[in-house]
C-alpha cells in the first residue's frame, strides 16, 4: 500500500530527484499492522476518559452510588490522570479483595497504573526517638504489583 499522496508519486514521475527520495522513503515504510499486533498501554494521554472510564465499570462493577460519583479525569498541563471520588465504592469486593488488596484498592492500582507508576506500599514506624519512618513493605508491594499486572492485561483484554 502506497501511503505517499498521489501528488508526491505524480511528481516523482516527472522528475528525477523527488523520485529518487520517494524510492528510498519507500524501501522504509514499515509494514502495516494488523490490530492484533497493536498493544495498547493503560495510561496512554491518548484515550479517552470516557473509555477509561467505561473500562472501570465494567472491569469493577462498582455500586450505582459509586457509579453515580466516579470520574476518570485526564490533566494535560501536568499529565496526570486521577479518579475522583475512588473512596466512594466501600466495601466492593472486587476492589478490596479480588482486583485489589486490604491495603490498596484497585482504583488506586488503575490510578497509579494510569499514572504509568508501580504500586509501592509503605508502612509508617517509630523510630527510637518518637519520630515517624516510612519503610517499604515489599510482601505487600509484591501482592499488589500482582493485581496491577492483572488489571493491566483486563484492560487489554476488554479493549
């Protein structure tokens, strides 16, 4: 398939130079892509937030009142993707057990994975001062870096 505009092939025709330019540019267009072989990332600036949001409520099924108060929203001054009102759909299942952890929430997972971050869970400890220290906690970090793996490939499977 030519993907040169016909003006570009009619011109090239006539003189030698533009010919010479289109025959190289042709000898490296990549093949086309079948859609089976286009992979698409949660978090791409480029899709809707309406899909993502869709995404959402079918992947958690969350309550009609949660449903009714969830919003995906997509920032481009500062590229960052949020979900309003996550806190909303207490006590879904789906997102505190099955998709997500007791820790974190699978709207969390979705946000941070939107957000093109890994889950990192930490926990918060005194030291021998009084003074409050944040430690990673890697058990709990691995089980969720697990959901958001699944999330990942739902979301590739549902698109």
């Amino acid at each position: 398939m030519n993907i040169f505009p016909a003006m570009c092939v009619e011109t090239a025709k006539t003189q030698p130079d533009i010919a010479i330019k289109v025959a190289a540019l042709t000898q490296v267009i990549p093949k086309a892509l079948m859609a089976g072989e286009i992979s698409v990332q949660l978090g791409g600036t480029w899709i809707p937030q309406k899909d993502i949001q869709q995404f959402i409520m079918e992947f958690l099924s969350p309550s009609q009142y949660a449903a009714n108060r969830l919003k995906v929203r997509y920032t481009p001054i500062n590229g960052v993707w949020f979900i309003e009102n996550k806190g909303s759909d207490f006590g879904n299942v789906k997102s505190e057990g099955t998709d997500g952890t007791k820790r974190v929430s699978a709207y969390r997972i979705i946000e941070d994975t939107l957000n093109l971050r890994d889950v990192r869970i930490f926990d918060y400890v005194l030291d021998g001062h009084g003074n409050k220290k944040t430690v990673f906690n890697s058990d709990k970090t691995t089980k969720a870096q697990a959901k958001q793996e699944i999330i990942k490939r739902a979301f590739g499977d549902w698109l």
